[in-house]
C-alpha cells in the first residue's frame, strides 16, 4: 500500500537516496532540505524549524504515514547542534500531531557510530534539557579550543538524538499511539559529507583508525536507506526506542561485551 512520507535532509546524501527508492515503490514523500526540496527551509533557526514543520504539513495535505528526520551536518562548529539535535526534534515532534492520525505511523531519525565517540556529557544535557542557548555557548567553546576541538560537538549531537528517541518512544504521545520511533546509527557512508575525509590515503587511514568497519567497508548511502525504509514501514510493528548501528562492526569492535555490563 502507498503510504506517505516527510523526510529531512532529502536533498542529498541518505535522505536523498531514502527518498528515491520510496518514490521507486510508488510512495509519496515530501521532502524538506535548505534549497532543491519540496519544501525549503533551514533547521539550524527556530523560524527555519517552525516553517518546515507547517509547510511540511501543509504539502503532505494534513496527513502522513511516516516521518523520517535524515537532515545533519558534521562541521566543527554550533551549527551542527542546531541542526542535528534541535531540528531533528522539532521535525518530529511538530509532524506527531498529524503522524498520529495514520493507520499504520512511523518515525525514524539520523544518529551516529559516532556516538560511540566521546560525546561531551555538559552538551549532551544541554541539548536534552531543550537549552539552545546554552548548547551553543558550550559548542562554541569546544570549536574556539582549537583545530579540532569542535569535532565533539558531532557526536554529541546525534548522542543527544538518540536519547531523545528513547525518552520519548515510550510515551502516551509516542507509544500511546501506535508509533515506533527509532534511530540508526551509520558508521562511515560515502556521500558528499565524507568526500573530503576520504578524498586521501592519509586522510583515510585515519577515518579508519578512528571508525574500523571490517564487515564489507565503508558503505553506500542505500545500506542506510533500507534499514530506514523498514523501520518506518508498515511490516515494524514493535521495533521502538533503539540506536541501532549499521557499522559493519565498529560498535563490536569498540565495546565488545560491554553492552550487557
């Protein structure tokens, strides 16, 4: 059966790729990106934010199966926080309301393997305790610290997302009507975002020191585009509050049997 989609970040990478295989399969999906979507707006802004969650709404004509929030950015600075965390929650927490009235609603978000990574507790709690204005005052200390101070802020954010997702999966907002919400955890995909970090064997090399992946490799962006298509389809029924990495093994190789301790 068709169903309809709102997918974020759908102008290039995992978004892209997410929603060219749904309208493949005959699904309608309404795309949200800076520029070339349906609808255009920018989700590092409150404005940004409210403006893509209406129109949104307003394309998909009141009325959607699933919500799928793909739109991120990995640069060494605030932005990354306001995008990653604060859009990507406004995103589905604005569309629940309508996402509610489906028969069968789904939702899923973008996080990281990163998130295995370090994240800054101080931020993670920021961003959870909903404080924009405090979350880029820590992000920016972290980016004025030096060339490589700012890359925290990454990991933190998609740490923040997936906490997020778990808090909520199990309310009478989420739970209580009928919707899973989950978030994957890419390890290091090959689109525009890692073009530079792969550009190089050098530049590689420490990609792969950082994030090893010895099932297959880096990855492309379909591997993530399935693993979204089916947990906001209909045949998830109980699948709900998880990270689940597809990583070719780096959350194995990082923390073992640590999971259970």
């Amino acid at each position: 059966m068709a169903r309809t989609y709102v997918i974020s970040g759908s102008a290039s990478g995992i978004g892209a790729e997410t929603t060219r295989r749904l309208r493949d399969q005959g699904h309608t999906v309404v795309g949200v990106d800076l520029r070339n979507a349906d609808v255009n707006a920018d989700l590092s802004t409150a404005e940004g934010r409210d403006q893509a969650v209406g129109e949104a709404i307003e394309a998909a004509n009141g009325s959607t199966d699933a919500v799928i929030a793909c739109a991120g950015v990995s640069l060494f600075e605030p932005l990354t926080a306001k995008v990653n965390y604060f859009g990507a929650v406004r995103l589905l927490a604005g569309l629940r309301p309508i996402l509610a009235k489906s028969d069968a609603p789904r939702a899923a978000a973008i996080s990281s393997a990163a998130t295995l990574q370090s994240p800054d507790p101080a931020l993670v709690e920021a961003m959870l305790a909903d404080d924009e204005v405090l979350s880029v005052e820590l992000a920016q200390r972290f980016t004025d610290s030096g060339p490589f101070g700012g890359y925290v802020i990454y990991p933190s954010s998609k740490m923040a997302l997936a906490r997020w997702i778990r808090r909520q999966c199990i309310t009478p907002e989420w739970a209580g009507c009928g919707i899973p919400l989950n978030a994957v955890g890419p390890g290091v995909v090959k689109t525009a975002m890692t073009t530079e970090l792969l550009a190089t064997k050098e530049s590689t090399e420490m990609v792969d020191a950082a994030m090893p992946m010895p099932l297959n490799y880096h990855m492309g962006a379909e591997a993530v585009a399935e693993l979204l298509i089916y947990l906001t389809s209909e045949a998830n029924t109980h699948v709900t509050g998880q990270l689940i990495y597809i990583d070719g093994g780096f959350d194995a190789v990082t923390r073992g049997d640590n999971i259970w301790s």
